[in-house]
C-alpha cells in the first residue's frame, strides 16, 4: 500500500515529487498484478489535488509501471523496462522507472578501435581508445550487454575508475566531460549465441541494438553498441505533428 508521506512545495513540481514516490513505492511494496490505489486515497495519502495525482499516474502508466483496466480500476504492470527517448545512463533511466540497477563488467581493453568505433569518435591514424564492455541488469534480471568505446586521449586512466558505476557520472566528475547530446540509431535483430548467453535467452531471440555516439561540448567522448532484451525493454515517445 502506498505509505502516507506528504508532498510539499519547492522547487521540483508536486506531480514529479508524486511520480518519484510512487515509482519507488511500487518497486517496493507492489507486484505486478497487484491493484493500485485509487486517485482519491493518493490525494488523501499525499495532501495533493487529484490534477497532480493524475499527472503523476499519468507519467508512471507512459513509464509503463502502471496500467489501467476500463471499469476495474489501475493495476501494477508487468516488469517490462519502457525507456522515453531521452539523455540519460542506464542507471538514472532503470532508478526512474523504479528498477534497481546494477553492472557487471565484462571486459576491459586499451585498444585499437575498429573502424567503425573511430570514425564515431573522430580518431586519427594511431588514436587509441578504452574498450569497456559490461553486462546491465534491472531487478536481477540481464538487461543489456554495451560495447563502449571511449578517446583514451580525453579520459587517461579510465581504466582505474569503478566502472561497475554510471561512466556517465564519472566522465562527468573526473574529467569535466558531462555528457549533452546524442546521436542514436535503434534496429530489431536476432539475438547472436554469445549474447543470447549472457542475457538468458534462446539463440535468434528478438532483440534491440541501439548504436550511439554521445558527445560533450560538441566533441565525440563515447560509442556504444547496446543490445537489449526484445522481451524486457520498449521504447516510449512523444509525437507532434509537423506542419511543415
């Protein structure tokens, strides 16, 4: 049951404070299947308006947490991971949608990079670059496997750091290279056997790889090769019409 914890003014909107309660209690408290509680006791639990509890809702049902079922009622979806399109690390994207994320790390090279990995990151002739390839899991379940590939000129002594953590969060604090804009491409495949291994699934199984190269100030710092889950993980957008 949703715990009565009062939502107050500040600088974060009520309706996200509300979506970010909600979203941790579910992961904690509810399984999926389980009936969630109505608008009115939410306004109730929380000393909100029910606009910002419908908006709350509103987001985690887009977020795919919740589902609604006409004439019974609002239910605790299946575990299905559903990403918006959005700049964020696997780790901030899984926390958002109320998953426990964690990572483990599979291989880690100073290397040459294969073509396709230095044209991304603009590597001359001789450029080096860090290999960081890592198994990503959400509620203990495999998630994703990322091939990365970053300038090894730009991030020294990558290799020292904790890279079981958000990379994103360490190119961030140890070499002032936040992370701003990314360019990404997304393709239906059949999952290959190696991958299939490791993400626990039957050789030729659906799955989603999404090529991206991600960059700071306007420069190339990484890119990655992810290969997702079909069964685990969907994409959510938003469209608007263009009139031009």
């Amino acid at each position: 049951m949703s715990r009565a914890v009062r939502i107050g003014d500040g600088i974060v909107p009520k309706h996200e404070q509300l979506r970010t309660l909600l979203s941790e209690t579910i992961a904690r408290d509810f399984a999926p299947g389980d009936p969630f509680p109505s608008e009115r006791q939410l306004c109730l639990d929380h000393g909100v308006s029910r606009v910002t509890v419908r908006a709350a809702v509103g987001e985690l049902e887009r977020d795919g947490l919740l589902t609604r079922v006409r004439g019974k009622g609002t239910y605790v979806a299946a575990r299905t991971a559903r990403s918006r399109l959005h700049l964020a690390s696997f780790h901030d994207d899984m926390r958002r949608l109320g998953l426990t994320p964690s990572t483990v790390v599979l291989e880690v090279d100073h290397t040459v990079p294969p073509p396709d990995a230095a044209r991304a990151l603009a590597l001359g002739p001789g450029g080096r670059c860090y290999r960081v390839r890592r198994l990503r899991v959400a509620d203990g379940v495999p998630m994703s496997i990322d091939d990365a590939f970053y300038d090894a000129e730009r991030v020294p002594g990558l290799d020292a750091h904790d890279l079981s953590r958000s990379i994103y969060q360490i190119l961030q604090e140890h070499y002032q290279l936040p992370i701003d804009r990314a360019e990404q491409t997304v393709a239906a495949r059949e999952s290959d056997e190696a991958s299939a291994v490791l993400l626990g699934i039957p050789p030729g199984y659906p799955i989603l790889v999404f090529d991206r190269t991600a960059s700071s100030g306007g420069r190339p710092v990484e890119y990655t090769v992810s290969r997702y889950r079909g069964d685990r993980y969907e994409l959510h957008m938003s469209l608007d019409r263009d009139w031009t």
